[in-house]
C-alpha cells in the first residue's frame, strides 16, 4: 500500500478543499506519516483567505486522518484543529451607523468520510462529514463594548451593563458558535 510504479512512496498530496475542516474552502498538503496492514496515518494543514470589504476570512485547519482499505476505496477518519476567522458576519448597528464583524475562533474537527485515492501518483477525491465544534472563541465582550461604544450613546449615558444588556438581547454580539451540519468535498493530487 502507498508504493508507486517506480517503487517509491507518493506520500505527498495537495488538496482543494470546500467547506469540511475549513468551514468555507483552503488550499491543503497532506504528507503519509506512517502506513502499515491496510493503514496510512497522514499529518494535513491547509490554508483559505478572502479579503472582504470590512473584514476578511482567514483559515487554517491541521490534522491527522487514518486511510483504511485496499486499492483505491477507502474509509478516512481524522481528527484535527482549525482557526476560523469570518466564518460567519454580523452587520452591527452602532449609534447611526452600522458595521460589519466577523467571528474567530479554533474548533475542534472530527471527521469521516469515503475517499478515492489509488495510494501511487494521480487524482484524489473525498467526500465527508465534520462538524465544526466551538472550543474557543476569541471575542472579547468587554473590549468590544469599550472599543466600539465610545461616544456613541443611542440611549441617554448607557453603562457597560447596559451595552451588554443591549447587544446580547438584539443578538448582535459576533460570536462562534458550532456547525454541527458541516460536509465537505475535497479534490486533489498524490505526487
């Protein structure tokens, strides 16, 4: 398994990726780190940007998977991290104008799928599930209201209570939050 013509390891494969581990698209490499029995241990990392009128989208999914079978159908499982920035927008209304802000956060991946990979050098193509589950969500309430309520009184002299009273009832607050609904398709390139 995973041996080429010539007799040497195509251990290396480059992606594109849409939704799945990025949660919109990333470029990926993926590099065998071990194969044994009808088993291929693989390291991946990727990496999406959209610069975007007020904000921009930023990825970058890293993980390990594990390739099962013979031949060129497969079973993939893997596991893995990505930070997320811009997966999703809120247009926020501040005093008479409005902004847009993204959410940021690292999410756990898991994943599993079905994948065609004939192991030796050609076309790659995987098909999956990965829920994109919140672990840690960078968003500040505290320095959101102190940078971006400043001069802006809406409301008469509103404190800090009342600025957080405000946005989390108009849910304006950029927060991440799970994408339990979350598939992806990947093609690419063994060398």
């Amino acid at each position: 398994m995973g041996f080429s013509q010539e007799g040497n390891l195509n251990k290396i494969v480059t992606t594109i990726e849409l939704g799945g581990n990025s949660g919109t698209y990333s470029l990926n490499g993926e590099f065998e780190i071990f194969e044994k029995n009808n088993y291929s241990l693989n390291t991946r990392l990727g990496f999406g940007y959209v610069p975007l009128e007020d904000t921009q989208y930023l990825a970058i999914p890293f993980g390990f998977n594990v390739l099962t079978g013979k031949g060129k159908h497969h079973l993939e499982g893997g596991l893995g991290l990505s930070y997320i920035q811009g997966l999703t927008f809120k247009f926020i209304p501040i005093g008479n104008s409005e902004k847009n802000y993204s959410d940021e956060a690292i999410y756990f991946v898991p994943s599993i799928g079905y994948r065609f990979d004939k192991l030796t050098k050609g076309f790659v193509f995987k098909i999956y599930y990965s829920p994109l589950i919140m672990m840690y969500d960078f968003f500040d309430e505290n320095q959101f209201i102190d940078n971006e309520t400043k001069g802006v009184t809406p409301f008469g002299q509103p404190s800090k209570k009342d600025w957080v009273n405000y946005f989390n009832s108009n849910d304006f607050f950029p927060k991440a939050t799970s994408k339990y609904g979350n598939f992806g398709i990947t093609i690419g390139y063994r060398f």
